[in-house]
C-alpha cells in the first residue's frame, strides 16, 4: 500500500516536471518571439513617428519662409505708409506755405501799385509845374554853390523814389517766383503721393496673397501636427504594449521596494515636473509624462534600481531612449540622452551609467526626461524617489 502511494507521487513529480518542461520550452519560444514581434512593430511605429516628424519640419520651415516673406512686405507696408505720412504733411505745409505767398504777393502788390501812383502823381505836378519849380530854384537859390544843392536834392528825390519803386518791384518778383517754385513743389509732391499710393495698394494686394499663403501653410503645419502626434501616440502605445509584454514575461529580477536612485547624480535640478503643461516646442497644453532634468550636455544617467534593458534604441519624439524593466510590472524610461551605453536583455544594476545627457529627440536643450511606468502606464517619478 505504501509502496503504491509513493509510485503515485512519483508518477504526480514526472508529470509536474514534464509540465515545467514543456512550461519553459514554450517561454524559451514564445517569450522571444513576442519580444521580436513587439520590437519589430515599435520599429515600425518610430518610422512613423520620425516621419512625421520630418513632414512638421518641412511643413514649419515652408510657414516661416512664407512668414519672413509676409513681414518683409508687411514692413515694406508700413515703411511706404510712413512716407505717405510724410510728403502728406510736406503737400499740407506747401499748401499752407502757397497761402501766405499769395497773402504775401498781394500785398507787395497793393504796395508797388500805391507807391507806383503816389510817384506817378508827383511825376505828373513836377513835369507839368518843371518849369516855375526850375524858376523857383534858380531864383530861390542865395548863390551858385546852393543852386546846385538844391538840383542835387530834387535829384536823389527821384532817385529814392526809383529805388523804393525798385525794391518793391524786386519784393514782388520774388515772392511771385517763390510761389511758382512752391507749385510745382506740390505738383511734385503729390505725383510722389500717388505713386507711393500705388506702391501700398500693390504691396497691400501682395501681402493679402501672402497671408493667404501663411494660412494654408498653418493649416498644413496642423495637418502634419495632428498626424504626428496620432504617430507619437502610437509608438507610446506601442511603448506600453511592449512594457506589458515583458512585464508578463518570465523576469528573474524582481522590485522588491525601496527608493529609487536619482537618475542624474551630477544635477538635482528639475525644469519640468510630471503633469499638465505648455509643451516647449509646439506651445499646446500637453501631459508630461515625466520629469525634466536639467543637465549638462554628456553627463551620467544611471538606472534608478536594478533591472534588464528592455529597450535601447532612438524613439521618435524621446530620441535615444532606454527603458529598464524592474520587475513587477515597474518599468523607468530615460529619453533625450546622447549616447546609450546599455543594449537590450542587459542586466543593470542601481546606480549603473547607462547613457549620457543629451538632447535628441524633440528636445530644446540637454536634459533628461526620466519616466517611471507601471504596467505600461506612467506615474509621477518623484512618488519612487522620496
């Protein structure tokens, strides 16, 4: 009896390692094979991404062509309608200049024409009395020498009214000449208008052509936005898909608590910290699903606990990333380095370089962008590290 009880454990232990057996050959086979697979697609959804990511690019550098174009004419707008400005103000002030030349040309000319019949008046008395004035003269004179005085005197009398006739004759054809020249000033001055005029409407007719242009282009930079992030999207999904692949998978290295080691020894300094935020390079509200580290350009990253690399590789917007399966479905993610020095299915250990600080991927400077996933699902990293 008791030797039949012991041949049934026996026949139980055979058929319990057969099972293990068969267990372990179908992980050896099964496991692999889902990681290639899931590898195999991510690869496949960072071609995507990257893609994508080139079309943005191209999309915003047609945009900021036709932005640079669209300023210069918009300058060009405002410099013409500067110069509008000015020669209007020069045609008010010419204008303004002309009235008083005509105020000024009508009045040497009441002037001249008064003295001209004020001289023509004493003219006349003096030609029609010369002869007793010239008696009145000779015979008033006390001798010779005041004869002459008094001839000499009649004589710059005439002479002074000559020049007073003179001068404001002068007056008068000056201010006349002065008031063509302004004329044509003006005649000058608004054929400049009119062309500066045209110069606008067709700057204005330009620049309508252009803000055309700039919108179709925002709309095309949306475009290749939208199908980025749809891209982004996926690969991060294809990210969590992995994670919980290898999770499940057979995993000898198990979390079994305690803080996490700060990824960056050489900076405790955090730029951006996990949740809703304005994205630095496309300035939408986006989620951060990590921390910002910001850091010198090449200096240590280590991992935050012990684990195995499950994922090594440039990842779309992360650039050159790592990812580190601790066991327990807890994963850590290291995006934007600038060397990796760790390749996937390596065992790590805490505090282990395993890439440099960087600023690949969509990135605005060297940092590290440190994630912590739990089955594929991020949560805040510092909740791992206090």
């Amino acid at each position: 009896m008791h030797k039949k009880s012991n041949d049934k454990l026996k026949r139980i232990f055979a058929m319990l390692c057969a099972i293990m057996v068969v267990i372990a050959f179908l992980a050896s086979i099964i496991v692999p094979a889902a990681m290639a697979a899931t590898q195999q697609q991510l690869k496949e959804a960072e071609q995507k991404t990257k893609e994508a990511k080139q079309d943005v690019n191209a999309a915003e550098e047609r945009k900021k062509a036709a932005l640079a174009q669209y300023n210069a004419i918009d300058k060009q707008i405002n410099d013409t309608e500067a110069e509008i400005g000015i020669i209007e103000n020069q045609i008010e002030q010419t204008k303004e200049d002309i009235v008083l030349k005509e105020e000024e040309l009508v009045q040497a000319e009441k002037e001249l024409e008064e003295y001209q019949a004020l001289f023509l008046v004493r003219a006349r008395a003096m030609y029609e009395n010369s002869t007793i004035e010239y008696l009145d003269i000779l015979f008033g004179a006390n001798d010779f020498s005041d004869f002459l005085s008094k001839i000499e005197m009649i004589s710059q009398l005439m002479k002074y009214d000559q020049d007073i006739l003179d001068k404001l004759e002068n007056t008068r054809k000056k201010i006349s000449d002065a008031k063509i020249e302004l004329e044509n000033i003006l005649v000058r001055q608004e054929e400049n208008a009119k062309t500066l005029q045209q110069r606008k409407e067709s700057l204005d007719v330009t620049l309508a052509q252009k803000q055309k242009l700039v919108d179709e282009l925002t709309k095309d930079v949306e475009k290749y936005k939208a199908i980025y992030e749809a891209a982004e999207a996926a690969e991060e999904a294809m990210i969590r898909e992995n994670q919980r692949a290898l999770s499940y998978a057979a995993n000898p290295v198990k979390y079994t608590g305690g803080k996490f080691a700060w990824p960056v020894p050489g900076s405790q300094r955090i730029t951006s910290s996990y949740g809703w935020r304005i994205h630095p390079v496309y300035k939408t509200r986006k989620f951060h699903s990590g921390i910002d580290v910001g850091a010198g350009y090449g200096l240590d990253i280590v991992a935050a606990a012990d684990g195995t690399v499950t994922l090594a590789t440039t990842n779309g917007g992360y650039g050159k990333c790592v990812i580190i399966n601790h066991g327990s479905g807890i994963s850590t993610l290291y995006g934007h380095c600038s060397s990796m020095l760790v390749s996937v299915g390596a065992k790590v250990t805490k505090g282990q370089v395993i890439a440099k600080v960087g600023s690949t991927g969509v990135s605005t400077g060297p940092h590290l962008h440190f994630e912590v996933r739990v089955n594929g699902s991020t949560t805040d990293p510092l909740g791992y590290m206090r």
